[in-house]
C-alpha cells in the first residue's frame, strides 16, 4: 500500500483544487492509513479556508446591501425635494388652476 503516487499528493493552498480533490477520491481505494489521515486533515482545512472566504463574503454584502439602502434614502430625498420644488408655486405668481385641481 506504499504506493509513490497515492503518497505524493501536494498540498500547496488553503483551498483544494478541483484536480486534488478528484485525485484523493480516485486513489481512495489504493491508499494507506497515513495517507488517508493526511488527506482528511486537508480536506478539514479545505473546509475551515472556505468557511472562512464565505463568512468573509457574507459580511462585504452585509455592508454592500446597507450602503445601498442609505444611496437609496439619500436619492429618494432628493426626488421628493425636488417634485416638491416642481410643484410649488413661483414667487409672487398664482398657480395654474389646472395644477391646483381647479376647472
């Protein structure tokens, strides 16, 4: 069972390739103790790395989203501000009565 290549899997990044991870289920059959605890301390700090990346995400959305309901308020302000402006009528002028619902 001390196959070279079943034990010559690198492990180089926080996170499994996809080549890595086929690779350990292709090899699973073939592969002694030692290997196989290696692989399963991997694959648990493959895990935790993208646990990490997805807490990590969530919180930038959190904030993301929050900044745009504040954008949002804001332009929404401006809006009413000026239909209000809009609607008003000029200084010293008398509305139309067609804008103040007259006939």
């Amino acid at each position: 069972m001390g196959d070279a290549a079943v034990g010559s899997f690198a492990y180089s990044s926080p996170m499994l390739a996809d080549e890595d991870a086929n690779r350990i289920e292709f090899e699973l059959p073939r592969a002694d103790r030692p290997t196989l605890v290696r692989w399963v301390k991997e694959l648990l700090d493959d895990r935790r790395a993208r646990s990490g990346i997805l807490q990590a995400e969530a919180r930038r959305l959190a904030h993301l989203r929050q900044r745009l309901k504040q954008a949002a308020d804001y332009l929404d302000g401006l809006a009413l501000k000026a239909q209000e402006e809009v609607a008003a009528p000029w200084r010293g002028k008398l509305p139309c009565p067609h804008v103040r619902g007259e006939s």
